[in-house]
C-alpha cells in the first residue's frame, strides 16, 4: 500500500486513475483500501471529492470495459487455461457464473461490493457474451454506487478524526 499511496501523492488523479483500472482488470491493488485512502485526502483538502469521484468512476468503468473485452475476445476456454495468472480460478468462474445464471445483470452492481468478484465479473459478462451497452450501464452504475460510497467513508473518517 505504500507504492500505491506514493503513487497517488506523486501523481494525483492519473495515478488514481491507472492504479483503479488496472485493479480493476486483476492486478492486485487494495481497491476499497485506495478508495477510502483517496476519500481522507479529500478531507484534507490535498484531492477535491467532485474530480476524485468522476475520475474513480472513471478508472473503474475503463478496468471493468477492458476485462469484457478480454473475456469477450478471449472465450472462456483461455481463462480456464491461464485465469490462475490473475486469480481467475476454475471455483471462482463458475461460481460467477452461477451469480449471473440467479441474479442475472445486477451481479455486477452487487460484484463491486465483494473483493475478488469484482474482477472476475466483466470478464465472465465478456465471455457470456452479454450485451455491451446493457453491460456498460450496468458497470458505470455500480462503479457509481462503489466510488462515492467508499470515497465518502474516506472523506468521513478525515472529516471526524
């Protein structure tokens, strides 16, 4: 988490921006860690909470767009085979896959608020084949509801502390 929080006090909103897109598509990075970290710098001022916010989403919705198109392009097939390089294990596909079979398109609303999930969801969504606008709805509303709820924390904990 130092590289991380070096990055953002270095780099602001780019690093912000990368560092979420790329957690987004696998890497790991301490997602929900980083959001309430980037909420706190709000709180003192260092990160304004509006631009903060749109580039969250931002980074978010870019790594969920890219994971689909991967899967989408890829086929379930490749991420069976070589999934283990990004914790894409067989377990964790088919239990996404049974997240979307009985929750169908707000798995990925609700993916956003479980560590892991998130990740693999847009690539299961590419790989099913699902619509790309209905998808791209679906991943900007939950970047939405994930961003401003764990920058709000952030902000609140610096706020009160």
């Amino acid at each position: 988490m130092a590289t991380v929080e070096s990055l953002i006090i270095n780099y602001g909103y780019f690093a912000l921006y990368g560092i979420l897109a790329l957690g987004i598509i696998g890497l790991p990075v301490p997602d929900e860690v980083l959001m309430t970290f980037v909420g706190y710098l709000t709180s003192t001022h260092v990160m304004n909470y509006p631009l903060t916010l749109m580039v969250s989403i931002c980074g978010s919705v870019t790594g969920m767009f890219v994971s689909y198109t991967i899967g989408s392009k890829i086929g379930q097939p490749f991420l069976l085979k070589y999934g283990k390089w990004l914790k894409l294990t067989p377990k964790c596909i088919h239990k996404v896959e049974s997240w979307f079979n009985r929750y169908g398109m707000w798995t990925i609303n609700i993916a956003y608020f479980i560590p892991g999930f998130r990740h693999i969801t847009s690539y299961i969504a590419g790989t099913s084949g699902m619509n790309k606008m209905k998808y791209i709805l679906f991943a900007t509303t939950g970047a939405v509801i994930w961003c401003f709820t764990f920058l709000l924390i952030g902000k609140l904990v610096g706020v009160h502390f």
